[in-house]
C-alpha cells in the first residue's frame, strides 16, 4: 500500500497535483487558441505590386480631376492651373506638414507642388485619418467658408486638404494625402513602381 | 396535469415558476421607467427571429450581398416587412435603451449592491452596438462599405501597433470578402450568443439583488413575518399584467413605424444605402446610424487622429465606472441635491447635442453664431464633465434624508 501515509504528506502531494493540473489546463487552453488567432491572420490578396496602370492624359482639361482604380484605391490626377498652384504658398502657414516631412511620397514629390510636373498632381484618394474618399472642392470660398482657396474635403470627419493634397491644421488627418510611385511622359502617366534599372 | 407532475419530478419548474415570477418581490412603485427593460427584451426577441429569416435569404459575398437583400425585400412573399421589421427593430431597440440607461442614472440603480447589474447592462450595451455596425455593413450598400472602412481603421490611430492590429481586424489591407464573411459571422452567431449569455447574467443579478425602485429605499430592510419584504409585490401577476399593457402600446407605436414610416426619414433606412458598395466613392453626406452619433461626434470634435479616438473611447468607458463616480449616499435624484439634478440635464442635453451635431454634415452650421465643431467640443467637455466631476458634487451636495419605507411610513 501507500507507504507515507501521513495525512500532511498526503495532502500536500494532492495539492500539488491539482496546481499542476491547473497550470496545464491554462498552458493548454492557451495553446489551443493559438490556431484561431492564426486563422485570424491578414490574407493578402494577390496585388502585384509592380503591375503598372497606363493612363492617357490628353483629355484631362485645366481644373478637372479623374479617378483612377489602382490596386483597389482611387488615386486621382488632376491638371492644376497657374491659378491653382498660385494658392499652395499662401497656404504654407496654415498647414500641419507643409514639406511633407511626415507624410508619405516618392522622393522626387517632396515639394511644394507634390508632383514631378508642378500641373499634374497624382495623388492617392485616400484620407489619412479614417481612410474615406475626400471630395474634390476646387470652388473657391464657397460653403467651406470664405478662405477656402480650392482642395479636398474629406465627408466622414471633416478633414481638409489643400490643392497638393497637403492638411490643414485644426483637420483629424494627421498627415498629407499619399502620392503614389508614378512616372509622367508627355502626357502618358504610368502608377507604379518603375521596372528594376529603368530611370525614375 | 399528468404531463405537468412529471415533468416537475424532473426539472425544477415550479421552483424556477417561483424565484422569478410569483414568490420573485418587486418594489410597489415602480413606475413607467420600469417597463424598457421588458421591451428590450421583446426587441432582442424580434432582432433573433427576423434576423433567422433575413439570414434564409442573405448571400455573403461581395459579388451578392447587395442583391440578395434587394431580391429578399422586394421578391420574397413577406420579405420587405421581415426586413423592416429588424431594421425599425434595431433603432428601436436603441431608443428603448437609452431610456432603460436614463433610468438608471435617475435613481441610482447603478450603486451598491447592484454596480454587477450595471457593468453587466453596460457590457451589454457596447457588445449591441458592435453587433449593430457588423449588421449595418452585411447588406453592402455605399454606407455599409464606408462605415466598415471608417470603423475598422479605428485601431490605426494606436502608435505602434495600430496598422497591424486593423489589418489583422479586416483580415487584409483593406475591406474585402475576408472582412464580411468574418462581420456576418460574428452578426448571426458570435455576438448573438455572447448577448445571450450576458441577458441572462444581467437578468440572473437584478433577481438576486432585487430591483431598485423611484425612491431608491431598499425594500429587503423591512419584512414581513412570513420573510417577503413588506414594500414588495409579486412580479406576478401584478408588474406581469402591467408590462403586457405596456407591450401593447409599445407595439403600437412600433408598427406604425414599420407600416407608415418604414424609413424613418433617413434614420432607419439611408437614401445612400440603396447604392451598391462603392470603394471609390464616399457618400458626400456620411453619418453613422443615429443611435451612434453622438460618439461619433465626439471623435470629430477632435481635431486629432489619436486624440479623438481617445475621447470617444472615454465617452464609451465612463459610464462603466458610474458605481464609483457616485460619492451619494442616497440613491434617487428625489432625493440628491440641485448640483445631481443640473449635471444630469446638463449632460443629457449635451448627449443629444451631439447626437444631432452627428447627423449635420460638418460644413452645415446646426446654430448660426457658433461654429460645428467648437459647438462639439463643448457639448464633449460637457459630457465628459458629468462623469469626471460627480466624486464631487455628489460628496458636497446636500441631500434629503430617504423615508425608511416606501410611502413614507412608519
């Protein structure tokens, strides 16, 4: 038979079989739940990402703006008049990043004009707050109050953006509109990342 | 009665006929306030029976979504009121609980020893409106899409971690089949179930603890010979037959909405919902359902991503910590001093100034002196102050001394 058979010993022994029964089952569950956060896991769908979008330009008309479907997001192209790159420099102090340091763009849209031709600006449609679409507003002091010189406005929460697509302060956007990787030739605007060892 | 005795040598029937129905001791002045909580769980009933049937229906996919609820609503014998019938019967549902709230801030019934009961209710209350978005995003009309985009970019204003956490929300980058397989499998039996299993808690709490009343005077202080407190009624048949009349009117009300203003002038059913989800396009007037503004609100008030994310999220958890924020020593607002009594107006009149800010357009001034957005930020401070400030005023106050019984007596 058992041969400790004091009760102290006994009892102390059955304690620690219940801990560790305890700490097992807890270790156990845990593991088990592992699988269904895994199941959980971002499932990319297949974005080539260097799959290039040709866009032809010659229509596109002073002031107007088109909205191109490039890998699942708007990205839009508008022609800014002289008029219109007239309001960017006034705009300067007013703005939460007016040199895009915090904001996301290729190297070669790092400027005032984020753009590589000071006309054409390529942008993605995107709003860096909550990710709605902002509206294209490029009427000047309209319902957006008297010092509105034309940009984006933003439905959900109220963000603005000026003509670079760059925010104004007092907005929920924490940085300006993303411009994508593009390359502009004559008036042929290619989205996306040039080919290995083609020029930028 | 054969069939009856049998079943009773087998399950506990006429125990559970007792502890909550005839031998369960309700306070005798509960008054109108009493009855939401009956009719939320009347709506709850509507919202799972509708909701099996629109699920016959429903295809989740990108591709049919949309269609199915359009075929099921306008081809399907009966469809368009089943369907209405859980639309109307989720801002309802709403409507009823936010009354059932108000209650408990009127009298108190949040203090001890019901703060369970509360955080229960309160539990309940957030898990309802994340099944309400996942149902407001299934039938993938252009606001479906762009509240589930909103929504679910949420976590992105974490530091750090924020990107991955929404990615691994959605289940990819952006919203996708992925996402609304996940949102209707949580609406039709995630969430259902937690709801369930929360109900009962909350209902198993108040039996246990008995129901606060108009007074805020514990009944269970004064009992009877025979042990039943001497203030107290049987739930049945007396709040049993009350509750009925008060179904009957409820219905009335309910149907008609569902019968002559099914749309509920934009609040039940959007004019921009009968568009297909489109991901390129925002709707130009975006709101959340109405029941949502005025969260909504408070983090637009906020001219910060974080900022406002953090602001919402505080105007959801505070009302959580009300058992604690309380310093009274009385219960009811009969009985709390002018300090209780502003604060409460003060913060429901902020409350629904926000809901109405919410559903306003940003760019459309709601009063014509005082801007959108500063108008916001005060009624938020308001809100907010209502909460922070209570371990104040209700320790300074002065209150009036509660009768010891119902009705003053003795």
């Amino acid at each position: 038979m058992c041969s400790d058979s004091d009760p102290d010993t006994r009892l102390s022994r059955r304690r620690l079989l219940i801990h560790t029964v305890e700490a097992l089952s807890i270790i156990g569950l845990a593991g088990a739940s592992i699988p269904l956060l895994r199941a959980c896991s971002p499932q990319g769908v297949a974005v080539k990402k260097n799959a290039p979008l040709k866009q032809d330009l010659s229509a596109l008309d002073v002031g107007q703006m088109i909205t191109l479907n490039w890998q699942g997001k708007p990205v839009f192209v508008i022609r800014r008049s002289d008029a219109m790159l007239k309001t960017l420099a006034p705009n300067a102090n007013q703005l939460r990043d007016p040199l895009s340091v915090e904001s996301k763009q290729p190297d070669y849209a790092k400027n005032i004009y984020r753009a590589r031709d000071p006309h054409i600006l390529v942008v993605v449609g995107v709003c860096t707050h909550l990710s709605c679409t902002p509206s294209y507003r490029p009427d000047q002091a309209g319902d957006l109050g008297p010092d509105w010189r034309g940009g984006f406005f933003c439905p959900c929460h109220g963000s603005r953006f000026d003509l670079a697509g760059r925010v104004f302060q007092g907005s929920p956007a924490p940085t300006n509109l993303t411009v994508p990787p593009y390359q502009l030739v004559g008036n042929i605007l290619t989205l996306g990342e040039p080919n290995p060892g083609e020029h930028t | 009665m054969r069939l009856f005795i049998w079943l009773a040598q087998r399950l506990p029937l006429r125990e559970w006929y007792q502890r909550h129905l005839s031998h369960y001791y309700v306070p005798k002045n509960l008054n109108i306030w009493y009855l939401f909580g009956a009719l939320a769980t009347l709506l709850l009933i509507n919202q799972l029976i509708t909701g099996i049937w629109l699920t016959f229906g429903y295809s989740p996919t990108l591709s049919g979504a949309f269609d199915s609820v359009v075929h099921y609503v306008r081809d399907v014998p009966s469809g368009w009121l089943i369907r209405e019938l859980h639309a109307a019967g989720a801002s309802m549902l709403f409507a009823v609980l936010y009354l059932h709230l108000f209650r408990g801030l009127l009298y108190g019934s949040y203090q001890r020893p019901r703060e369970l009961v509360w955080l229960l209710g309160m539990g309940l209350f957030l898990v309802l409106m994340i099944e309400a978005f996942c149902g407001y995003v299934l039938p993938w009309g252009n606001m479906s899409y762009w509240a589930a985009q909103v929504i679910m970019d949420l976590p992105t204003a974490i530091p750090g971690i924020g990107d991955d956490l929404a990615n691994w929300l959605r289940g990819g980058e952006s919203i996708s089949q992925v996402t609304l397989s996940r949102l209707f499998a949580l609406h039709v039996i995630g969430i259902p179930l937690v709801i369930a299993f929360l109900t009962l808690l909350h209902l198993t709490g108040v039996r246990h603890v008995g129901a606060n009343n108009p007074e805020g005077i514990e009944i269970k202080k004064h009992l009877s010979p025979d042990g039943t407190p001497l203030d107290g009624i049987p739930f049945h048949p007396y709040y049993t037959i009350r509750d009925l009349l008060g179904v009957g009117v409820f219905l009335l009300v309910f149907v008609g909405i569902v019968f002559f203003f099914p749309t509920g002038g934009g609040l039940i059913l959007e004019p921009a919902n009968a568009i297909p989800a489109n991901p390129l396009q925002t709707p130009a007037h975006i709101a959340p359902a109405w029941y949502l503004t005025p969260f909504y609100a408070m983090l637009r008030a906020v001219p910060d991503k974080l900022g406002g994310v953090i602001t919402m999220a505080a105007g959801l958890a505070l009302p959580f910590l009300l058992p604690w924020l309380d310093r009274s020593k009385v219960k009811s607002m009969r009985y709390k001093g002018r300090a209780s009594s502003f604060m409460l107006a003060v913060m429901v009149i902020s409350f629904i100034g926000l809901g109405i800010l919410g559903l306003t357009p940003v760019d459309h001034a709601v009063l014509p002196f005082i801007g959108n957005q500063l108008l916001a930020q005060i009624l938020t401070a308001l809100y907010l102050l209502y909460f922070l400030l209570m371990p104040l005023y209700t320790k300074f106050e002065a209150c009036r001394e509660p009768p010891d019984r119902i009705g003053g007596a003795q």
